[in-house]
C-alpha cells in the first residue's frame, strides 16, 4: 500500500491516492451528515459525524505513516517543479488550519455529547453549536480542498 503505484495515474503511491479521494469527498461525507441535523434527526447528525471523524482520523494516521516511509516531503518535491519555499508556505497553512478544524472538530463532538447526556438531544443543537459546525465544515472544506492542491503540486506539477 505505501510503495504500490496509485490508481490515479500520477507519481503518488496508492496509499496517497486513498487519502486524497478521501479528503475530497470529506466536505460531502460532512454535508450528508449535517443534513440529518437540518432534518432534525439529531441522533443520525451525532453518529455520521462521529464516523466521519473517526475515519478522518485513521486517514491522517495512514497519511502520517505513508508520507514518513516514503521519505517525506522533501522527497517528493524532488520529482515535482513546483517553488519548495512556496511549498513549505502553502503547506504550513494547510497544516494550521487542518489541526484548528479537527481540534474544534473534536471539541464540538464531545461537547455536544456531554450536552446531550445531561440536558437531551434538543440541547445539544444550540445557535452556538450551529455558528461552531459551520466554521468547522468551512475550515475543513478549506483543508480539504488545500490537500488537493498540494497532491496536484507534488504528483501532477
């Protein structure tokens, strides 16, 4: 998996192509999800969303291992013309912004699980956590979609 070649057809491994499909398909695994939140059903809401960040995390692990089997990032910029000073740039922001999303991510799941342990489902679904999610979902969309791009500037460029 992390030396086999991907099936995007590009210089990624398979394991980097799993990754990236994934994470390009997170904001409409995330968007389903928080459908049944806008439909009132709560529970299912709680549930994908906790699947969703579960599998999210495995992704990372998965991402995290195969990038430092693979040498790092200093390796694949050597088959990639893209500026690696605007490279560690891009990808420090990325970084920033994709470890805020999934700490506020968190933060919001088990928050709202202690909510609705004591006060019920009704509670948990408050004008905060609505303002929270949608920073949220933003931020990871944003992460997401920065994770393409530097797939595409290490494997494409």
């Amino acid at each position: 998996m992390f030396a086999e070649p991907g099936f995007f057809g590009t210089k990624a491994a398979l394991y980097m192509d799993i990754v990236t499909l994934f994470f390009a398909l997170l904001p409409l695994l995330l968007a389903f999800s928080i459908r049944f939140a806008v439909k009132g059903d709560y529970e299912r809401h709680f549930k994908s969303q906790v699947a969703v960040l579960a599998l999210t995390l495995v992704m990372v692990v998965v991402f995290e291992v195969g990038v430092r089997i693979s040498g790092g990032f200093t390796e694949f910029l050597k088959h990639s013309s893209i500026n690696k000073y605007f490279f560690f740039a891009f990808l420090i922001v990325h970084i920033l912004i994709a470890l805020a999303a999934v700490a506020g991510w968190i933060y919001l799941v088990i928050a709202s699980w202690i909510t609705y342990k004591r006060e019920g489902a009704q509670a948990v679904y408050f004008q905060k956590h609505r303002i929270i999610g949608k920073w949220i979902f933003a931020a990871l969309t944003l992460t997401s979609i920065m994770g393409c791009m530097i797939y595409l500037f290490l494997f494409v460029m």
